[in-house]
C-alpha cells in the first residue's frame, strides 16, 4: 500500500511540475508554442473530455495559473457524481483519453478521493481527481513553451461561471450520474 501512495504522489508532483519536459512543444505549424497557444490547446483538450462525457454534466472554470513557462488550466465539475458513478465516470474519461492517444502515468484507487493521471503525445499532463464532497475537478498542466501573455478561457461554461469567486459544492443533479445504484454491465455477447 505505500509503495501505491508513494507512486500516486511521485505523479502528482510530475503532474504538478508540468514544466520543463522535453517533446514537441510546437504550435502544429513548425514553430514554437507560446503559452497563450498552449492555453489554448489546454482548452481544446478539456473541451474535447467534456464533448465525450455522456450524458452531459455541468461545470465551471476553476483558477488559471501562470508559470514561467508554463500554463495550467482546470474545470471543476458541478454535476453530482455519486459514490456509485465514480468509477463509471472516471471509466468514460480513461476511455476517451486513451482513444486521442494519451499515455496512462498513474491512477489513485482511494475510494474516497480517485484520480487518473495521464499525458498526451505533445506533453501535456492531463488529470481527473475527486475531491472534497465528490467533486469532480480536471486539470491540464502544459508544457513548457515560449513565454507570452495568456488571456482566460473562453469557454462557455455548461451552468453559471464561478470564475474570480469561490466554487460550490456539487449541485446540480443528474438521473443518470447521481444515481446511487452502479451503472449495470453489459452482458457479454
């Protein structure tokens, strides 16, 4: 068990860390990425995870953080994921993750606070944790790029936008997420 938790914390500092590894840091033309267009491409990321979440949930921009070279992006869930529907929701974002080509870099098993940590081809850390009262929150941490200003997202949120104030509680509920019966299996054919 602590040779677990001492790997789900190595990750978390590497995911924390963001800055510094090495890859392609290009912005798809062949020049360098500046962070306003790895904010960017942080966004597309977390637009496409949500995109791929079914059925919908609703969310909200959590804080935007600046480092010297490096941006981190996150959305803090406000959909109501029950107990039961965890592991179901993390199960559809490992799922879509691993479909766009992601690496998996660990996973957090802590029924009361699960994570998945992932990186994809172009280093960016991707992650999904559950924290205080079940709220689901993700983040992408970029790599580090060419320094440049960064505007804040410019995603619609899916419900009011908590931006510049502190994020509620969950509290939106959902037939399907809130349920609190785990999600059947499909029989096998």
């Amino acid at each position: 068990m602590r040779a677990i938790t001492a790997a789900v914390a190595t990750v978390a500092i590497l995911f924390a860390a963001g800055c510094g590894t090495s890859g392609d840091s290009s912005s798809g033309d062949g020049t360098e990425m500046n962070m306003q267009e790895a904010a960017e491409k942080a966004d597309k990321i977390l637009d496409g995870t949500f995109a791929a979440i079914k059925p919908a949930i609703h969310w909200t921009h959590g804080e935007s953080t600046e480092g010297s070279c490096d941006v981190s992006r996150r959305r803090a869930v406000m959909t109501i994921i029950s107990s039961e529907r965890r592991g179901s929701f993390l199960g559809v974002v490992e799922r879509y993750w691993k479909s766009q080509g992601y690496r998996q870099l660990g996973v957090n098993r802590s029924a009361k606070s699960p994570a998945t940590y992932f990186k994809t081809p172009d280093d960016f850390n991707v992650r999904l944790l559950f924290g205080g009262n079940g709220q689901a929150f993700f983040e992408v941490a970029t790599p580090c790029v060419t320094k440049s200003s960064v505007s804040p997202p410019a995603t619609d949120t899916v419900g009011p936008n908590y931006a510049g104030s502190p994020i509620p509680d969950p509290n939106v509920p959902s037939e399907f997420w809130s349920a609190a019966t785990s999600v059947p299996s499909s029989p096998s054919t």
